[in-house]
C-alpha cells in the first residue's frame, strides 16, 4: 500500500495571499486526514511565501497521522526539527531563492554535510529521505550516508509521461530496484497527479509514499478536497479488493 501524503504549501500561499487566517492552515490538514490521507506535508521555505515557521509548530500539534517536513538543512530549519520531531523530514537541496524543487541532492559532493545531518535528524528520533534523482550513485550514496528512505523527484517523469509512459518510467523503475537492494524506502514526488500516478504506482516496485501538493489543491477546486483525496487513493489502489 503506497501512502498519500498531501501537501498542503498551496493553502498557505492562498491564506498569504490576502492576509488573515483564511483558509485555515491548520483546519484544512485536519480535514485532508478525514477525508483520507495518509499523512500531511509542508516544505517551509526561508521567506515563508507560503507555510510559515508558526504553521510546522501549530501543525504539529494536530496532525494525527504521518507529519512530513520538506526543506533545505540551514540551522534555523535543523532547530526546528528538534523543537517539533515530526515523523519524517525530507531534506531538499534548494537554495533561498529557489521557486520550487528541481533537482535531487548530489550526495557525493556533500556526503559529509549530509551525513552529519542525518546523524542528527535520526538522534531526533526522526525517519529522514533525501530528495534524490534517478542517478545511481547518488542513491548509492544516500544509502552509505545513513537516510532511511529517499524521494524520487518525479518532475521528468511528469514532463515525459504524454510521449511515450513506458519510457518516462524506466529510470524510476531502475532506480527503485537498485535502491530496494540497498535497503532504502522509497517515495516520490513533484508533478505527480491524476494522470499519471496510477501509471508510475504500477510499475515502480516498493513504493512506500508520495507527497503531492500542487495537483491535487488543483484538482480540488473542481471536484472538491474530500472527493479529490479519495481520488488520488484510487489511483494508487487505495480501494481495491
């Protein structure tokens, strides 16, 4: 069973957009548990444009099933992991003046940083992924290093899915192999959506999770939060017998 953690950066952004506490940050995630997700996420960002540092604390305090936290390990985020302990952090190499997750980490080249990192994130008690792409040193080296799990950033997946799925999903599939004989847990995400994640679940062996946000808050204003979660559940074989 693949989890359907929902990323929930897209309210914040519309709540900042006018000011006040409309939408509610904290109720929404509350209600995407309801209605059937398996796990919220957040990934704060240095200006806060959209979930603030308040919203991981306040968060925190509600979310009953798995709280994943995204972001970029500078000292201000890594005390906020010890101040909260969600059950998974997933680290992302983006700088503070990245739009959006665009490439994986190169854990060759920051091996030590990210080994110390995750030393100290697991000494939380927290599980840590690495934001990673289908490169299989890279993987290699996430293994080496310590995480427990890596995330497949799924945006050329996404990109390529219309030309031709078999061959936009080779890589994962490859990946996800190499990465089960290392004893990694596997997630993904980052454009994954109604139309091409029951694809990628079917033929990307042990995938544990997905984290999608932006899609799916899309999807919502059509069909509505609730129907929208159960949805995406469908597409990753939530409700079949």
């Amino acid at each position: 069973m693949t989890r359907l953690s929902v990323n929930i950066n897209k309210i914040a952004l519309i709540r900042n957009g006018r000011g006040g506490n409309v939408p509610d940050v904290v109720q929404v995630a509350k209600d995407c548990e309801r209605f059937g997700a398996d796990g919220i996420t957040v990934h704060p960002r240095p200006d806060e444009r959209h979930i603030k540092f308040k919203d991981v604390y306040d968060l925190k305090q509600v979310v009953k099933t798995e709280f994943n936290v995204e972001g970029y390990p500078n000292s201000h985020f890594l005390q906020m992991m010890h101040d909260i302990r969600p059950e998974q952090c997933t680290l992302v190499p983006d700088g503070p003046d990245v739009l959006t997750s665009s490439e994986g980490w190169d854990t060759i080249k920051h091996q030590q940083f990210l080994k110390d990192t995750i030393e100290e994130l697991q000494s939380f008690g927290i599980r840590v992924s690495l934001f990673v792409d289908t490169i299989e040193q890279f993987i290699e080296g996430a293994a080496v290093i310590g995480a427990d799990r890596i995330e497949l950033y799924t945006g050329p997946y996404a990109q390529n899915y219309f030309h031709s799925p078999a061959k936009a999903v080779e890589k994962y599939v490859n990946a996800a192999r190499f990465a089960n004989q290392l004893g990694l847990g596997i997630n993904a995400g980052h454009d994954l959506s109604l139309d091409n994640l029951k694809y990628f679940k079917q033929h990307v062996p042990g995938l544990l999770e997905v984290s999608i946000g932006h899609a799916l808050i899309s999807d919502a204003l059509y069909y509505g939060l609730e129907n929208v979660i159960g949805m995406y559940r469908q597409q990753l074989g939530a409700y079949q017998d």
